[in-house]
C-alpha cells in the first residue's frame, strides 16, 4: 500500500500541521455548533478529503459528536482509512459528476433520512468543478438542509466555487507543511518503516514534495521501494529524483564568487556528461541563491527554518554567502530566473544555460544598474583583499591634473 494511504490520518490528532483547522473543528464537534455546510480548500494533498473523512467519522460515532471517535463502533471501523464505507457518507467526485444532473440526483437522495447513522454526510471533492447550474441545482438544499443532512465541499480553487454557495459554508483553508514539520513527519514515517534515510536525501525530499504531504510521501515512497541494504542512500536519491548533485552546485557557485568563467563553463559541461537537465540545473542553482540570499540578509536563517539542509553543507553554504556580494546574488538570480523562462520549449537548453552562465560571469558587457553594482562590489572586495591597491590620499585620478602642477604647454 502507498504510503499517504498507509498513514492516512483517522483522527483530527493525527493531522500534522493543519492547527488552525482542526483545532476550531474539535471544538465545534465537543460543544455541538455544528454548522450545515463546510468548505476546506488548500493545495492539493494537504488533507482536505481526509479531514472531511474524519469529520464524518466524528460525526456519527456512537459516542459523538466527538473530536474524539472511538474507533471501535461499526461507524469508526466502516470509515477509518482502509475500511469498507459507510452508506450514508458519499463521495462525490465533482471533476467527473459535476453537471446538473449528477447534481440533481444528489439532491434528490440528500432527502432521504440516514440509514444506519446519526447524519447523511455528502463530500464532494473538487468542488470548484461543479458548473453553474449544477451549483444552482444545490443552492436550495445547501441554504436550507434537512436536520440530518451535513455536505463538505473539498476544492483547490475556493474563489471558483459559487459566491452563493460559499457564503453559506464555514471556510476552512488549508497550507501547504513547513520544513520543519514536514521534516519531522518523514523521519517518523521512516522510523516507523525501519528503512534508514541519509539525513541529505529528507531536503530533496521535501523540496520534490513542494510542501505537499502527499505528495512528500509519494516521493519517499519511491525511494523506499529503491532502497538496499543500506537504506536510501544520497547518490540513489539524487539519481532517482533527478536533482543536480551538490557537487555541481558547490562548484558553480565557487566559479562565480571567483569570477571564473573557466570553471563555470566546465561545471556546466560536467552537468550534460552526468546526464542532468540543464533546466533543472538552472533551479536548483536559483535555488541555492535563494538559500545563500536569505543567509545574507537573515542571520538566524536556519534556525528559523527559512533554509533546510544538513550540517556539512549549512557550513558551506555560509562560507559561499560570506564570499558573494548581495549585489552578485541578486543579479545572477535575476538572470536565472529569466533564463528559465527562455528555455521553456527551447531546443537548445544547454546553448540558452552557456549565455545566462556568460551574463552571470562578465557584469562588464551589461550597462544595467545591477551590473554596475556588481562591478563596484567586485572591485571593493579586490580593494578589500589587497587584490588591487587603493589610490593614495590626494593622488590625482586619470587624466587630471595634479594640484599645484603647471599647466602643460598647448
């Protein structure tokens, strides 16, 4: 079994980083404010079916309604993940039933009492694809339900969902995990697999994932099936998530704090032999700028989670941002990110990676403001080193003449 269907969560206790919904929820479930019509939305795989599952599952426990179901009653164990459904809790997939007659069918059957529990529960995903008239065909029974009947429209897209119908729900929304907490979700789930997981895979994980639990797990999923003896490895996960080795990043950014156009060109060149995308090369460079930009301008980054990554590598990720210039950051990420765009549908990625490379490397040929910063910020740090020499106090600069000289003859 996949496992964000192994470790689907039963109770609103077991929702990881969803606070700010399941908290108000156990206590409108504890005091009995129970409301008609319920709307979660939030990005796709943050728990929204499933907390609509729960709900239902709290609702119609013979203890309820509870936060806190039982679990042991015909309800809990016909509703808890994996369990065979319950007949007065329907799904409603609105991607594929969400015209104005499927609508009115449901309709019509919302009208019939429970037949073995407490409330008739009608959760219907995908709610922003029911159309016009199908929401239409709702709003009477949404307005003024029966006692009995209880609906929860799951969407990704609330602002789609008709302003009639939604102004009569109780808005829920959902977000995406933080780091952190996604990071403790993994290591517990890995934990409990007893598959041991380098501590630099969990970082390429969660950066696949995009803040998703479902699809964090999917990922590791994955690389669990593909793990050996050892467990899931860096290397393995590298290669099966596609990402760009560390590697390649550490030298690329050593090659632009250095102003070496050489060594740039040959990381890029290392890039195509080892098989990479140079598009994802491009973002996962942008995205180490990013990481080295927010160390820069928020000492205690790491600690407050805004950069995620193991020890070793947070060591050189400081030593790179204190040899890089804010000025050099944002220009080479600046250029990254037009970049990418540029190679959407190009057929010449690795040609359109060289150039941007070219602009990162040679500020001199760009007459922009930004450029300019970065060759003053080049040329102070030179100073600061002794690379170069600061001119002496009162030295003439080029091509005027010295105080008190005499004019030169015409």
């Amino acid at each position: 079994m996949a496992l964000y269907r192994k470790y689907r969560p039963a109770t609103f206790a077991e929702v990881v980083g969803q606070e700010h919904v399941t908290d108000p929820l156990c206590t409108a479930l504890d005091t009995g404010r129970i409301s008609h019509a319920y709307l979660f939305s939030g990005p796709r795989g943050c728990g929204k079916t499933s907390s609509a599952r729960i709900l239902a599952r709290s609702l119609n426990c013979v203890e309820g309604p509870t936060s806190t179901p039982c679990g042991t009653c015909a309800s809990c164990a016909s509703l808890a993940p994996g369990g065979g459904g319950n007949l007065d809790v329907i799904e409603l997939d609105a991607a594929s039933h969400g015209g104005v007659d499927d609508t009115r069918e449901l309709r019509d059957r919302a009208f019939y009492a429970p037949a073995e529990s407490r409330y008739r529960v009608f959760i219907v995903d995908e709610a922003h694809m029911v159309t016009t008239a199908g929401f239409n065909a709702l709003l009477k029974i949404v307005e003024e339900p029966p006692a009995h009947l209880i609906f929860v429209f799951a969407t990704t897209e609330p602002e789609k969902v008709l302003p009639t119908i939604r102004s009569r729900t109780h808005h829920y929304p959902f977000r995406l995990l933080p780091p952190a907490t996604m990071r403790g979700l993994l290591g517990d789930i890995c934990a409990q697999e007893h598959v041991p997981v380098d501590e630099a895979v969990y970082p390429l994980v969660i950066r696949a994932g995009g803040g998703s639990p479902r699809d964090s797990l999917s990922v590791l999923d994955q690389l669990l099936a593909g793990a050996g003896s050892d467990g899931v490895t860096y290397t393995r996960a590298v290669a099966l998530l596609g990402v760009t080795d560390v590697a390649l990043i550490d030298d690329a950014i050593d090659a632009l704090s250095a102003g070496d156009g050489a060594a740039l060109f040959r990381t890029v060149d290392r890039v195509m032999e080892a098989g990479h995308d140079p598009r994802r090369f491009a973002v996962d460079l942008l995205e180490r700028l990013r990481d080295l930009i927010l160390m820069q301008a928020v000492p205690d980054a790491t600690e407050r989670g805004l950069v995620a990554a193991p020890a070793d590598l947070l060591d050189r990720m400081r030593d790179q941002a204190a040899r890089l210039g804010p000025a050099t950051l944002t220009r080479c990420a600046e250029l990254l990110h037009a970049g990418l765009g540029e190679m959407r549908g190009a057929t010449a990625p690795r040609l359109l990676l060289e150039v941007v490379c070219s602009r990162m490397v040679l500020p001199a040929a760009d007459t922009s403001d930004a450029a300019t910063l970065q060759r003053l910020e080049r040329l102070e740090r030179q100073v600061a080193s002794g690379v170069v020499s600061a001119p002496a106090a009162g030295a003439a600069e080029p091509g005027q003449a010295s105080a008190g000289a005499p004019p030169e003859p015409a």
